[in-house]
C-alpha cells in the first residue's frame, strides 16, 4: 500500500470524551485498553506526523440528538448509549452544553481539530460511515487510500474499515491507535478487532510505521 501524502488521508474516528477522558461514560469499560496500548499518545503522534508531512485529516464523530429518543429500536450497545446519553447533544444546530460534555473533542485533540484545515465530517449515526458524508469528503478531494485510528477498534473504527473498502479505497489501521472495551458478558473487542483487521485491511500499522510512512511519503 502506497502512502503519499496526495492521494492518502488521515481519518480518526469519535475522537471525542465519552470514550478517551477519564470524565467519559465509557471509561469504566475502555480505560485499561486505552493505557495497555497507549493509545491517546499514539492518536497524538499521528495527529501531528500528519500536519507535519501534508497529509489531509479527517475526522468521523458520533452525536445522539434529542430527536433520536424516537428511534423505535436499537441493537445493545445503541440502546446503551441511548440510556446513559453517550455523545448527546442538545440538537443539530445547538452547540449549548458542547464545551467539555461527552461529545466534545478531546481536549489535547483540539489545537489539531480546530485549526481551519481539518474536515470534519457529518456525524456517523449508527456505527459506519454509511450515514454520514465522510465518503463524499474523501472523494472531493481525490484520497484513494486512507489510513485509520480512532475509537471504538471493534466497532466503529471496523465497521469504517468495512464499508471504505466496499467503497474502492486503500485501508490501513493504525492498530495502536484505537482501544476497545474490557466488557464483563461479551469480551474484550480489541482482540476481535486485531483479527478482523488482520483479514480485511490492506496494512496493519504500529504507529511507528504510520509515522514513518507518513514521513517517506511527504513528497
């Protein structure tokens, strides 16, 4: 897989506080996977490798909105978040309460997020990027290979992997960058992930080689 900073993009995926900040409704479940992989630092270190070397950034977040107290069902971890109130937001239009709730960026994230060149893209509603614009983004500015990290490795961050395969792009994983749950019923999705990530991505990187690429292909 070719890495150049023309044709290759960076997208991570919610990274926001419900599921990287010690005050995040998630924590209880990922915060040992977040610290065994390092996984914040590793986020960081591509963060920047990117804006260093050229390379596009894109962001797929998740938001819940009032509105969607009317969903009618849910599978189990949608209907989990929906009862906690994971990544909610006041309304699609409303950034009252944004600051520092759980929907909110990372705060050693924002200085890379906010700085006028990264793309954000519409949030994601289920767990893909069926739902949201993130291919359009992609396809507008001509990437073909994207490499990915972000949060969670089993669910999100595959479910992106899955379809932007089925859409003709390159994919590699920055596996150290991303975690997953510890979940006491249903296992430790960073081990399920590593495995379908191993069948299915066209690389599978430490972050190390992500930099590294990153940097030899900053041409």
């Amino acid at each position: 897989m070719n890495i150049g900073k023309r044709e290759t993009a960076v997208v991570f995926i919610d990274p926001q506080n419900e599921v990287l900040a010690e005050t995040g409704l998630a924590w209880p479940l990922v915060h040992e996977s977040l610290q065994e992989i390092n996984t914040i630092e590793n986020m960081e270190r591509i963060f920047e490798a990117a804006k260093a070397n050229g390379f596009e950034v894109f962001i797929s977040p998740h938001y819940f909105y009032p509105t969607d107290r009317g969903w009618k069902f849910n599978g189990p971890l949608e209907a989990d978040e929906a009862e906690s109130g994971m990544f909610a937001r006041r309304g699609v239009l409303n950034l009252d309460g944004l600051e520092g709730s759980g929907a909110d960026w990372l705060e050693r994230f924002k200085p890379y997020i906010e700085d006028g060149r990264t793309i954000v893209a519409a949030p994601h509603r289920v767990w893909g990027p069926e739902t949201n614009d993130l291919v359009l983004q992609l396809r507008k500015r001509r990437i073909t290979s994207v490499i990915l990290g972000g949060m969670l490795a089993n669910i999100c961050v595959e479910s992106h992997l899955r379809e932007l395969l089925e859409q003709g792009f390159e994919v590699a994983v920055a596996k150290d960058a991303t975690a997953a749950p510890k979940h006491p019923e249903w296992g430790y999705g960073y081990e399920a992930a590593l495995i379908n990530y191993a069948f299915l991505a066209h690389a599978v990187l430490t972050t190390d080689e992500t930099v590294k690429a990153m940097e030899q292909g900053n041409s």
